[in-house]
C-alpha cells in the first residue's frame, strides 16, 4: 500500500485516472491498527482492481479534513479523483469493505 | 455442534468481567461473549478512572485490561460474538450469535450494558464519523486545535469535556438548565468552570447540525425565548445518556418500561439460572465498582444453581428409584419432626431415595413444584410429580409407601 501525506495525496488519488482505496488511519485509534492487516490481505486480493493507499492523519489532519474525514477508520473509495463512497465507524468491519470492494471492481 | 459451559456471561465490561473472573476461579467452566473487537465496555471509552478503591493511579483502559488479565488468568474464555437470541429450555440455555455460532450454558450473565443515547437531531445520523461522536478517546486527537460542541452536563459530559481540552481549541458545552446549574457532581462542574478552554450556553439545547459533508456548524435554541444561534464548530459530542442493550431479550426475561432487566438483590432476572448485572440492570447508581460488584453475586449465585440443579437431575430426575423429598425448614418445628420421623422409617431399604430441601436456602426447587407450606413431602418418579402431601399425617406417610 502506498503511503500518502500532504505532498503525493493530489498526484496519487486525486489526479489519478482509476479507482483508488484510501485508508486514513491513526496510531491512537485502536480499530484502525485491528482492520489493518485485513485491509492489506484485501489490497493483495483486489490489486487488479485498485490502488490501495494508506494515510496517517498525524501530521496530515488538514488534508483529512479537506477530504471529509473526521472519524476513524475511514476507508475512502476514489474514482478518477472523484469521491464516489466514504465507509466509516467504530463497527466497520473488513467485510463491509470487501462487499464494497466487490461492488465496484 | 455448539460448545457446552458452565457459565456464559454476555457483555466484556467490568460488570461481565467480574463474573467471570469469579465463576472461572470457582472452576466453572466460563466463556466470556463480546460483540465488539475490544473487551473493557462502556470505560474502554473513557479516559479518567479516578475512583476505582484501591486503584488510585489508572485510567479507565488500563484499569479494563487488568480486568480482562485477571479473568485469564483463572482460565475464562473470551470470544466475539454478538447475541442475536437467548433460549431459556430448564438447565440449558442456548446462545445464538448473529453469525450463527451457538452456544449451551447451564447458567447464564446478562451484562450486555448500555449503548449511548442517540437524541435524533437533525443532522446527527448524516455526520456520523463526520464530525459527530460519541467517544472522546476515540476521536480526540482528530479534532486537535478544532473547535467543538458538547452536547450534554452529566458525569461523563463533564469528565470528557475537560479530557477534550487537552487537544481542541475551544469547547461550547450546551446545557439545557439555568446557568450555572448541572447534572454532574459538584467537583467536576468546579473543574468545568475553571477551565479557560470551556464555555456554556445556558438554557439550550441543540436543534441541528449542518455543514457541507463534515460538521460547520451547530444550531442552538434558547428554550426560553425560543431564540436561534449558529456555533461555528468542526465536532459534536453527544453524553446524554445511555440506554440498555436489551432488544434480544424481550420476551425472554422480564424488563422495565425503559427496557431495563428487572433483577432481585441476588441479580436474579425471572428465569432460573439466568443473571444480569451492571448497566443493562434496573438501578440507580451506574459505577465501575458497582458494576462490579453485581457481577461477582451473579457468579456466586450461578455457581450455587448449579450445584443444587445438578443434585436435583442426578439424584431426582434421572433417578433409577422412585424420590421421596421432604420440605423443611429449621424455623418449622414441625417440619423438623417429619424429617425425623422420614428417617426412621429406612426408605433407602424401601426403594425410596430420600432427600430433604430446605426451603430457605434453596428456593428454586420449592417454587418449581408450588410448595408454599411446610412441611410439604413430594413423591416422585422419572421426573414426574406422584403425590404431593402438604402437612402430612403418619398414615398418609405410610399409604405413600
């Protein structure tokens, strides 16, 4: 999974021209680091599909929030640089977003 | 196949921690079901824990994995599962999980807590993990140098707005009383005022939450003028309360209007066999301690159902001979005197297996066969009732034979 931050996220996601996943995560929230090693076995098995991406909220919190992201985890679906689905929430779990994963491949 | 324990406890907060940590320790075979990913309930979610006896420096996250620690170390089990149905069949019940897993127990805890209240305003489904929560540790660190609204001036509204200071910018609590009046203990509302990071808005409430796809912007009514205002903000908090995470059980165990379940002192719930405890019980005080205090009498109370249901189906039920049981009590001089005279007449020698009850430490099996008098004699055969004589003279004894 590619590591985003302030500088690659507009190249990577929003100037890119297919579908990208975004994982917006952060060290303090305990169910990011629980999904996390789902969420990578999901990047392996959709990889044809999407491009997987992570980004640490630390230090990046103003480009979270120019995305709408204001809760963790976020798992953020982009399609041509357009916003297209924003799962989030203490209860999300890593076959939510395999169902979506499956939906929009 | 489902798997069989002695002890099921269902909900990993302190009150069903506590439980298990009891039950696992008297050797009852205990399996602790939790719905979400981490044990510790309602306190994983906070951050202070400052009056826990004998625990004077913890926070309430730490102070939940000594919890769960201590109930490992005496063997209980921990699985995640959220229970979809409760079975009550005699001195088996049977657990259902939303995913299908199932599971039997001979006894059962309901500590299933309380989840926060929802208040149903305009805007707060939409912004839901956009701005709007319900956990302060959780999403803290997100609005760092943001400003928020709190909705709400109990205990916990207190105690999370002034950890949230540690990381916002400014917080606007909206209280719905006069000013200076709160819900929350005069200490911390002290806390509250001193704080330079927190302000009030007296006698309101919050009528709407809007912003384009994230939080902007809080609506606030004045309920005595009926005036609106707009607080400029990037969250929203919600402490108002919680509410039971009962909805499995209607139907199963009796529950108070508010869906609370109805407990003795013994946190007995109507069906035999079957607890609840903390939270999710009808009660005033909701503490860590008290929670924990619960937990511990239901798996006292749990192991001794068990002891005296597995007496009465090896010895009775599942009997080869026919059962003479006498009801007695050592305040009934009477029924004193049955005993005796019952143990005179060698029954063992007869066919009979003898067993007394007494009724005031065992309740459970008086009130299963209606005995309301003693001393009562019971007669009975493969598990069925033959005769039943209440206050019963020599020669009625002696027919029965």
């Amino acid at each position: 999974m590619i590591e985003l931050n302030k500088d690659n996220f507009e190249e990577e996601v929003l100037n890119f021209d297919g579908k990208v996943v975004v994982d917006f995560w952060s060290e303090s929230c305990d169910h990011c680091m629980e999904i996390m090693p789902e969420v990578k076995k999901l990047a392996e098995e959709f990889a044809d599909d999407f491009k997987f991406a992570k980004l640490d909220i630390k230090g990046n919190r103003r480009l979270a929030i120019g995305q709408k992201v204001l809760g963790l985890p976020s798992i953020v679906f982009y399609e041509n640089g357009e916003k297209v689905e924003h799962l989030s929430g203490e209860d999300l779990e890593p076959e939510d977003i395999r169902k979506e994963l499956e939906a929009r491949a | 196949m489902s798997e069989k324990y002695d002890l099921i406890v269902l909900g990993g907060g302190p009150a069903g921690m506590s439980s298990a940590i009891y039950g696992s320790r008297s050797r009852l075979k205990t399996l602790v079901l939790e719905a979400k990913r981490k044990t510790g309930g309602q306190p994983s979610t906070y951050h202070d824990m400052e009056n826990y006896p004998g625990v004077p420096e913890t926070t309430a996250s730490e102070l939940m994995e000594n919890f769960r620690t201590h109930a490992e170390k005496f063997g209980t089990e921990f699985k995640k599962g959220e229970v979809k149905s409760l079975e009550v069949d005699g001195f088996e019940k049977i657990i259902k999980c939303k995913k299908g897993e199932e599971y039997r127990a001979k006894s059962v805890v309901i500590a299933t807590g309380a989840e926060p209240r929802k208040l149903g305003i305009k805007g707060e489904e939409e912004f839901k993990g956009k701005g709007v929560s319900y956990c302060a540790t959780c999403d803290a660190d997100l609005f760092t140098d943001l400003d928020i609204v709190v909705v709400g001036n109990g205990n916990s509204a207190v105690e999370e707005s002034i950890y949230l200071t540690k990381f916002v910018n400014k917080i606007t609590m909206i209280v719905i009383h006069d000013e200076g009046v709160m819900d929350a203990e005069k200490i911390l509302q002290e806390k509250a005022m001193e704080n330079d990071k927190i302000e009030f808005v007296w006698n309101s409430v919050l009528e709407e939450i809007k912003g384009e796809g994230i939080v902007e912007k809080a609506v606030v009514k004045n309920i005595k003028n009926g005036e609106k205002s707009e607080i400029d903000c990037s969250g929203v908090f919600f402490f108002v309360g919680r509410v039971p995470s009962t909805d499995f059980l209607e139907g199963v165990v009796d529950l108070t209007e508010h869906g609370y379940v109805k407990t003795t002192k013994q946190m007995e719930t109507n069906q035999p066999g079957v607890y609840a405890v903390g939270d999710v019980r009808n009660k005033v005080v909701r503490q860590v301690i008290t929670a924990a205090g619960d937990g511990a009498t239901a798996a006292v109370m749990a192991q001794s159902y068990i002891e005296e249901e597995e007496y009465w189906q090896n010895h009775v039920v599942n009997a080869d001979k026919p059962a003479l049981v006498a009801f007695w009590s050592v305040t009934d001089q009477e029924s004193m005197d049955l005993i005796s005279q019952l143990e005179a007449m060698e029954l063992e020698n007869k066919g009979y297996k003898f067993l007394k009850i007494d009724t005031y430490k065992n309740r459970l099996i008086s009130d299963r066969y209606d005995v309301e008098e003693i001393p009562t004699l019971l007669k009975i055969k493969a598990g069925e009732v033959v005769s039943k004589l209440v206050k019963p003279e020599k020669e009625e004894i002696k027919e029965l034979i």
